[in-house]
C-alpha cells in the first residue's frame, strides 16, 4: 500500500481483511464484518491521518454481495476503536445510499439515506465539526444525503475507505477510483484517474472490470462515461458547500435498517424520498 495510506481491520472482524492499489489507482478491499453502526463497527479501513478541514471523495465501482447491506465508501473516524465517532458515506448492494454517524467516541448515532447502485460516487466533507454527505452518478452533479451533522471528532482525525460484508463469517470486496483528497491535511493517493492540471482537476473514469469479473461481480459499470474536466474552484464548492436540502429522514436510532428492519412508508414516488421511518 503506498504512503502515506495504510490497511487495517477495525473491530472485532471474523475474518481478515485486505486492501490492493492497482497502477491505474483503482483500490480493491476486502472486509468481513457484521456493520457499521450500532455501539460497535466492525470493517476494513483503509486509511491516512487527517487534520483540519477537508473532503473525500471516490467512485464506488462495485462490491461482492455477501448481504443486501454491505457496505463500502469513505469515512472521516476519530480512531480505529469499535465504538469511535464517524462520518460515513456508503453505498449498499440494495441499492441505498448512507450518510451514517456516530456522535461521540461511544456515542449514540444516526443516518439518513436514499437510492442508487454502484456505479456511485460518495462524498463526505468537514468544516469544524460539521459533516456534511452527498452522492453523485456522474462526478459533476451531487445531491446530498440527509443534512449536515455536528460531530464530535477531533480535529486529527483519520480518513479513507471502508468495506464491511455484514456477513461476519465471509469477506466482501469492493473497487474505488478516482479516491480524491481535499483539504489542508490529507494528500491524494497514487491515481491516474483524478489530477491536477495547473487549476484544474482531471476526473477519468476507470474501473476494473476484471477484478470484479473474477471476484463475481454482475452489474458493469458504464463505459460510455466521459472524462470531466473540473475547475478547481467549482470542485471546492461542490466539495465544501452542497446544496442543503433533504433527500431522506433521518432515523434517530443508531442501527441501520437491515440489522433491525423497521417498518417503512415510502413516498407516492420511490425514487425521491423516505417519507417515514417508524422505529
């Protein structure tokens, strides 16, 4: 793994995880676990220290389908701890998109989410202690998840990738690209799919369809997607200010539905928003 990014499984994982860069910067992880949420997390992390303000930002590919809810996209953490405050955007094989949070290091927590399948992008941004979340189908374009959150994570936190199967017993592996830092306190990983270009950043989309052809993968991503070319200042804003809007209710408990599925009413159209969410 190259520096300054590192590999780790956080939490008491049944089996062990792993983490690969490809020379094209395309990152495939493998983690077990039973979630992210509740009191304890269990995953792979994939990982730089962090301070400050800042973003991450990747294109979720695909991921093994080892249950409707593993999960894999990018988190701020305040440590590798079980019970440690988070930020987390993700996206799940049933096609949802998370903003999950812990409040505080053995805190209570939350999430908000809506709909869409891999290929995605996931977003997470940091001001202060302000968290916000939001997705994207084409890198350019991002709606939130939810609204901001105020979190009590320091200010020397640690960032990067996540994969968690929710099936503790076996691995599930997820592809990253364009995995893209922003901010005073992080520095990008090895990636030709996202450069800097004088004041502009380059975004070419990149997948590796062979890692996920063998590890059994069956949505492809599209190949007809163009590259971006994106002003630097226009990338800030849509890193640090999305537009604040709701997308979903928030549940305020601290599991996710699917460790306990809570009965649900949808909106007349379901594909806008969660209406409800009885608990």
């Amino acid at each position: 793994m190259p520096a300054p990014w590192q590999f780790g499984d956080a939490g008491s994982v049944g089996v062990a995880g792993s983490a690969h860069v490809f020379g094209d910067g395309t990152f495939a992880v493998s983690g077990s676990g039973a979630g992210i949420g509740g009191s304890a997390d269990q995953f792979q992390f994939v990982w730089q220290p962090f301070s400050g303000d800042g973003a991450i930002m990747a294109l979720v590919n695909g991921q093994v389908r080892t249950d409707p809810r593993a999960e894999a996209g990018v988190m701020f953490r305040n440590s590798f701890a079980e019970d440690a405050a988070y930020a987390e955007a993700d996206v799940t094989p049933d096609g949802h998109v998370f903003f999950t949070w812990r409040n505080a290091d053995g805190g209570s927590g939350g999430y908000a989410f809506t709909y869409a399948n891999a290929p995605v992008w996931v977003q997470l941004a940091r001001t202060g202690n302000g968290f916000t979340a939001s997705y994207s189908l084409d890198g350019a374009s991002w709606t939130p998840i939810g609204s901001p959150r105020t979190l009590n994570l320091s200010p020397d936190a640690v960032v990067g990738l996540v994969v968690s199967s929710h099936d503790n017993n076996n691995l599930s592996t997820a592809t990253f690209s364009n995995v893209t830092l922003a901010g005073p306190g992080g520095s990008p990983g090895p990636s030709r799919g996202c450069h800097r270009e004088g004041e502009a950043f380059r975004v070419q989309q990149s997948f590796a369809r062979d890692v996920l052809t063998e590890l059994g993968e069956q949505s492809s991503p599209n190949p007809q997607l163009p590259a971006l070319s994106l002003r630097e200042p226009a990338l800030v804003d849509q890193v640090f200010a999305p537009p604040v809007a709701e997308q979903a209710e928030e549940a305020p408990a601290n599991r996710r539905p699917g460790i306990h599925t809570p009965p649900m009413t949808f909106a007349p159209n379901p594909d806008d928003v969660i209406a409800s969410l009885e608990l």
